[in-house]
C-alpha cells in the first residue's frame, strides 16, 4: 500500500506509442480523424452510461479530437500533438476510478485521411473500501458513518465521489455545532492487489460554537416578533447549519419577501457565541386578481380577489 494526496497523481501508467513506418518528418497531411478504442477485461466493463462518460470526457480534454478540423502542416507536428493527449486521458480514466490504465496510440499515416487511434485499456474500477477522519494527530476520534458522507464500502472510488464527500463533511461538523471546520485535501491508501481505496480525512474542527444574538435587517412594515417567532434557535443553543436553513425556508414561505439571507458572522466570540443576521426584503402585501368566465347555467360572469399577506404587520 501507499499514500498520496489527492491532488497528486496516483500511479505511473505505460504509454506505448505505435508509428507505421511510413510517417515522416516532413510528410504532409491535410486531415486525420481520431478513435477512441476502449478494451474492457470480458465482464467487467462498465454500463453504457459509464461508458460515453467516459468518451465524452476524452473528447473534451483531447486537443488531437477538438482540433481535428485544423489540422498541422506535417505528420510529425500531428503526432507531438496526439502525444500531448496522453497525459490528459490518463487523468480522465483516474478521475473516474481507473488508477491503471495503459493507452496505446497509433497513427496510420498510410490512411487517408490519417487515422489517429487511442486504444485504451482502463483496467477495472477501484472501489471505496474504508473512510476514516482524524485529527491532526492522526487519532481516529471521529465517529462518522462513510455511508452518510457517500463513502459506503463498495461505492466508485473516482474523483467526483471523493470530491462530494468533502463537502457531506463539512456539513457533517456543522451540523454538530462546528461552525468553521477546516478538513485538508484526502489521503489515500491504495490497495492494488484487492483494486480498493481508503480515504484519510484529517480534520481540525474548530471550537464548539453556540448561537448568538440574532440582528434582523430590511423590516419596514413587518412586525420584528413573526420574524423571531420563525428563528428555530434560542441563544445559547448548539451551533446547527440546519436550523439555519430551517429558518430561511420558513421565513421565504411565509410569503413576505422577496429575500431572505442569513448569515453568521466570522468568528465566534469570546463566550463562544456566534451573532447571526437576518436581512430581508419586504415584498408587496397586497394581491389583486381580476377573472372572467362563462357558465351555460348562469352566463357570463366575473370576480374580484383582494388579498394582504400583512394587513396588521403580523404577517396575516
């Protein structure tokens, strides 16, 4: 096993370049199309999904494939050219849990118009198999289901998943009353011979915050009490990003504006408290609707809708 940051790259995969023969230096070309040939083990190739994910993400990344309709004055800036994708889709396939690849690339320059080939065999997919946080000390004191931040053993192993996790994270120690966590990039330890992955997080969680006092910004003719009525916290109580959010959903469908922001300040204070603020903006109160209709037993016939969302100030 071994362990490197994520941000790094994980493994060396074996880049076999194939000319014919007859590619020159100086041999001119006007056009070349671009294949990518993907060779899965037998029954362990991915879904058809997966797959034109995976093509779609090549031919994103490949200059080779985007720039086929301006191709180079010579076969020899061609092939510096599809050389200079072989980087680029090795990255795709990790991204996606293949950690290695081998891509061959030919170029049949016999062809007319030149056949530029990436023949590519991903290998299997690595899947998660553990996740574990720390502390800075690297002390497992952190008691976090891998299943609730998308880490479930089993699930792909690819950049998108670990990337997900990191923000479920966070969210998990705020949810806990960790205002400002700082979790660094993962590690990962790599187990080739069971194709799997353990992800390391090491997180420095903070202090414990509590909610401060709440300052409410943007009133006009609403009553201050309906807002605070709608706060579901109390001063004192444990920090919880949730309850922030329940607060703004609350607030938005009461129908009374057209904005709601809350925001907590920067840092806790030195009672470990944490103020929030509630800025609003008041929306229009009063609703008038106008309809007509026909009625074969009663004719035509019309009506008046008038409603105020606020008639005392108390949101009625």
């Amino acid at each position: 096993m071994q362990t490197f940051l994520w941000v790094c790259t994980f493994f060396v995969s074996f880049f076999v370049i194939s000319l014919t023969p007859a590619e020159g230096p100086t041999k001119h070309m006007t056009g070349y199309v671009v294949t990518f040939e993907l060779i899965f083990d037998k029954g362990k190739g991915p879904n058809r999904t997966t797959e034109k994910k995976i093509r779609e993400a090549f031919e994103k990344v490949s200059d080779t494939a985007g720039l086929a309709e301006r191709p180079p004055a010579t076969q020899a800036l061609l092939r510096k050219r599809a050389e200079g994708d072989l980087p680029k889709l090795e990255d795709v396939l990790k991204a996606l849990s293949y950690f290695l690849p081998e891509i061959e690339l030919l170029i049949d320059s016999e062809a007319s118009p030149v056949k530029v080939i990436y023949r590519i065999r991903p290998g299997r997919s690595y899947r998660i198999d553990s996740a574990i946080v720390q502390d800075k000390k690297g002390t497992d004191i952190w008691p976090v289901d891998a299943a609730e931040i998308g880490l479930a053993e089993g699930n792909s192993a690819s950049a998108d998943v670990i990337k997900d996790s990191k923000n479920k994270l966070l969210r998990w120690f705020r949810h806990r009353g960790f205002a400002f966590p700082v979790i660094a990039d993962p590690k990962a330890i790599v187990d080739h011979k069971d194709g799997t992955v353990d992800i390391v997080y090491v997180v420095d969680p903070g202090p414990m915050a509590y909610f401060g006092p709440v300052k409410l910004e943007g009133l006009t003719t609403v009553d201050e009490s309906l807002v605070l009525k709608k706060i579901p916290w109390k001063t004192g109580d444990r920090f919880d990003i949730e309850l922030l959010e329940k607060a703004r959903s609350d607030l938005t469908s009461s129908m009374l504006f057209s904005l709601v922001r809350l925001t907590t300040a920067d840092e806790i204070d030195e009672n470990n408290l944490l103020p929030v603020s509630v800025t609003v903006e008041e929306r229009g109160h009063r609703t008038i609707g106008v309809g007509a209709g026909y009625r074969t037993d009663e004719g035509f016939g019309a009506k008046l809708l008038w409603e105020h969302r606020n008639l005392f100030g108390g949101g009625e």
